[in-house]
C-alpha cells in the first residue's frame, strides 16, 4: 500500500512485479487479506461457484444433457462369463 486517498476513500496499491498500481475500497482490501472474516467469506463463495461449475460439467458430460434429446438403448444380450 502506497498512500490513502481521503476524498475518493480508496487505497492506493502499486505491485512490484509489473508495476500495476491500482485502487482499492477498505471492503474490497478486507477480501484479499486472508485472516479476515469477508475474506474468508469470500473463498467460501469462490468454493461454491467452483462446486456448482463442476456439478455442470457433470451433468453435461456424464449424464448426458444437452439440447439433443438422448435415447438410452436397452441391453438385451447380456452374457455373464461361463468360468
């Protein structure tokens, strides 16, 4: 964190890595430290959106549910091995 901006109520953040400076609420600082109780609710709601995500790709993908209508073929010559 750089400095405070009394006016807009932002804070100022400049990244050493590529030298990105950008400007943060205090809420939006509470969600990326990670001790703090919006930050840890936060991960809780990204872990949510990933289950959901997954629970879709699921669906789509195993059982099968798109926009063509899917037929299921019954088995009727099912053979169990003699030995």
């Amino acid at each position: 964190m750089i400095e405070y901006d009394v006016v807009k109520d932002l804070y100022k953040f400049e990244f050493p890595i590529d030298g990105k400076t950008d400007y943060m609420s205090f809420e939006d600082v509470l969600m990326v430290l990670p001790k703090s109780w919006s930050g840890r609710k936060a991960r809780a709601h990204q872990v949510r959106v990933v289950q959901s995500l997954i629970r879709a790709a699921h669906a789509i993908g195993f059982l099968g549910i798109s926009r063509k209508l899917n037929t299921i073929v019954p088995v009727d010559n099912f053979t169990e091995p003699c030995d």
